[in-house]
C-alpha cells in the first residue's frame, strides 16, 4: 500500500519557512536602521546640529553677510534650516553610504529584497526623523533668537523641507554609490562648503549677476529661496519646488541607473 507524500507546507506556516517581509516592513525596517545609524555617529551630529546651530547664532547676531532686506533673525533661521537639510540628506548620507559601500554593508543589503527603492525609502525616511529632531532644536533656538515665523509660511516650509531632502538624498545617492569612499568624502564636505554661498545661507539676489542665475537653477538656490520665502514672506514658492523636485527626478533616476552596491 503506497504512502502520499505529505502534504508541502507554505511559507509563513508551522514548521514552514519564514514568510518574506512585504515591502511596507522592509522600508520601515530599514528606516529604524538607518536613523539609529545616523544618531550614533559623532560626526554626522556635529554636522547635522552643531554647526548648523553655531551658524545660527553668528548668522544672527552679525551684519555679515548681506542677506537682504527682513528681519535678520528671520532671514538666518530660514537658511540654517536649508542647510540642516543638507547636513542630513546629502553631506551626511553621501558619506555614510559611501563608507557601507567600501565596508561591504550594501553588497550584503543588496543581496535582500530591499532593492535601490527600498534602500533610498528607508534612508529618506531616516532623513524626514532627524530632520524633525533638527528643526525642531534649531528652531526652539531661533526662537530665543527672537524668531517669530508667520503662521501662513509653516506649511509651505514644510513642503520646502520634504522637496529639498528628496533632491538632495537622490544626489547623495549618485555620488555615494558611483564614488571611491574617499573621494566621496572630500566632495561631499567640499558640495556642503561651496553651497553656504550659493543660496543656502546668502540669497540668491546677493549674488552678482552670473552667479545669481546659476544660483537659482541649483538644488541649493532653489531650497534656501523656498526656505526663505516661505518662513519669512509666508509664500508658496512654486518656482523653487518644481527645481527641486526636477533636481529629484533626475537624481532618483541616475542613482537607479548608476547606482553600484560594491566598489
């Protein structure tokens, strides 16, 4: 008398293998990762907080530079806040990736069903919770300062926010993964230093003419003029959102191209 087989057991099932994580656990997943990783480092602090809070107060509490016509206070906590979201989005990222490149980390992710999507999903994500962490620091200090932010302005801003980290994770993604750990690090830190002038901190129209126009078609000019705009005229800044969010296009989409998980 012949025996059946017994009966093949499904994935997720008593004694079966593990059901694979749907796509909503792995990004989440990722995203605890990746902000434990951020808030653990030192360096990514000191660039995501401490500098940006320095620069605050100098910003504030000097006449130099020429920032415009406004209230200064104003006019400072709105670029410190642009660059609070290059700190953590790109400078930060860029580097971080590119050290788990070289160290082996993303050849091990890339072998998961995370994918380049959920990999950049779960570093935004990290990214939108420091950022909160930081704006929210930055701005109990404005507020000492004397910042008084129109109400109108605080949901523009926030969209400005959202748009300028996706730009420039993307581009921190292009580099990190197309760039030697090294070389990242030297242009990542030398892109933070270079965009201080060209409209993160200065607007825009202080710079001279040439500069101005390249300036404003940059991720940097469109995300401190949005901040601006926004925190300080209570504006919706239509014009810088659609270069950041073409800045984002087309870095979502060289990262998905270019992007390598090992050197």
């Amino acid at each position: 008398m012949s025996t059946a087989p017994p009966p093949a057991r499904s994935a997720g099932s008593p004694g079966g293998p593990p059901a694979a994580a749907q796509p909503l656990q792995r990004w989440l997943a990722q995203t605890r990762f990746e902000t434990a990783t951020i808030l653990r480092h030192g360096e990514q602090l000191l660039v995501a907080l401490v500098l940006p809070a320095l620069a605050l107060v100098v910003l504030a509490r000097t006449d130099v530079p020429d920032l415009g016509p406004g209230d200064r206070v104003d006019l400072a906590t709105a670029g410190v806040f642009a660059l609070a979201v290059v700190s953590t989005a790109f400078t930060g990222q860029a580097i971080a990736t590119g050290f788990d490149r070289r160290h082996g980390v993303l050849r091990l992710l890339g072998a998961t069903p995370l994918g380049r999507g959920g990999l950049l999903l779960g570093k935004l994500g990290a990214v939108g919770i420091v950022l909160v962490v930081q704006l929210l620091v930055l701005g109990a200090v404005a507020a000492l300062l004397g910042w008084r932010p129109p109400l109108s302005g605080l949901l523009p801003g926030a969209v400005t926010v959202v748009l300028g980290a996706a730009a420039f994770l993307s581009l921190a993604m292009v580099l990190a993964g197309t760039v030697r750990a090294e070389a990242v690090l030297a242009l990542a830190n030398l892109a933070w230093v270079l965009l201080l002038g060209l409209g993160i901190l200065v607007p825009t129209d202080r710079l001279p003419g040439a500069a101005a126009a390249v300036a404003r078609v940059l991720p940097s000019g469109a995300l401190g003029d949005g901040m601006r705009a926004a925190l300080v005229a209570g504006d919706w800044p239509l014009g810088p959102w659609l270069v950041l969010m073409a800045w984002a296009v087309v870095g979502g989409l060289a990262a998905a191209r270019w992007f390598r998980w090992s050197d």
